[in-house]
C-alpha cells in the first residue's frame, strides 16, 4: 500500500529551526555548496533513527567533500538545552534533521519503520524532507477441518 502526499507542505516556522537553518545555510553558503542531501531509516517501532553519512554537491552538481567546518554562532537543538558555541557543521546538519523529524510526533514510530531522504537546497535557503513510512500487511485465512 502507497500512501503519497504530492502537495508539499510548510510547517510553522519554529524560532530555533529558523535560526539553526541559517547558521547552517551560511557556512554551507560560504564552503560554495549548493546541495546536502541526508538520508535516513529507522529498524520498526523502536524509535531509533540511523543518519548516513551526508553527501554535498556543489554548484556545478559535482560531488565534492563535506566541509570541516565550525559554526561558532550560540545553538542549540531543544528548548531547554544550552546554547553552544562551536559547533561543528556535521553536528548541526544532523541535529537539525532530527529536529526537523521530532516537530511531528508519529514521524519515524509507530509503524514498521521508516525512511527518507532531507534535502538542504542552498541556492533557495530551503530544506526538503521527503519521508516514507512501512506499513506491515497480513492475510488472514481460517479453515475449519
């Protein structure tokens, strides 16, 4: 069964997303690198998420190294987690992902798994979360003898 949304949607804007973004589409910006793209998958209902490594791109849509770089602007992935100074780009790609997944609560549990793919377009200072979820089927039969 394929359940697909071809509508994309923009959630509210969150204080802290808005300014991880832009810190984290600056120094990507600064590295000229036009595309991050992380993927993602979780093993069923355990509520797990495993991130692969990220790849960039840069304007030339050429795969290039993912920069060593430190964002020295305060962040900070929750509400009530101090602020952070030096924080390498990885980190902060990857947090922010997480985030992103968290702000809806039936993301990656509550189902047979799930997958998908987080896009940081550079150019258009967006990110693109395309995520897919398992569904487990079964057949029932009964037979009486």
């Amino acid at each position: 069964m394929t359940i697909a949304s071809t509508a994309p949607s923009a959630e509210p804007s969150n204080p802290m997303i808005e300014v991880l973004k832009r810190a984290i589409f600056d120094a990507l910006a600064t590295a000229h690198i036009a595309e991050v793209q992380v993927e993602y998958d979780t093993d069923g209902d355990d509520g797990k998420l495993e991130a692969h490594p990220f790849s960039c791109t840069d304007e030339n849509n050429a795969a290039v190294a993912c920069p060593e770089i430190t964002i020295q602007e305060p962040l900070s992935f929750a509400e009530n987690e101090a602020h952070r100074s030096g924080m390498k780009l990885a980190e902060a790609i990857f947090g922010l992902v997480y985030l992103l997944l968290d702000q809806d609560q039936c993301t990656w549990t509550g189902e047979d798994g799930s997958f998908g793919t987080v896009r940081f377009l550079v150019p258009r200072r967006t990110i693109e979360l395309t995520h897919n979820r398992h569904f487990g089927r079964y057949e029932t039969s009964m037979r009486l003898y």
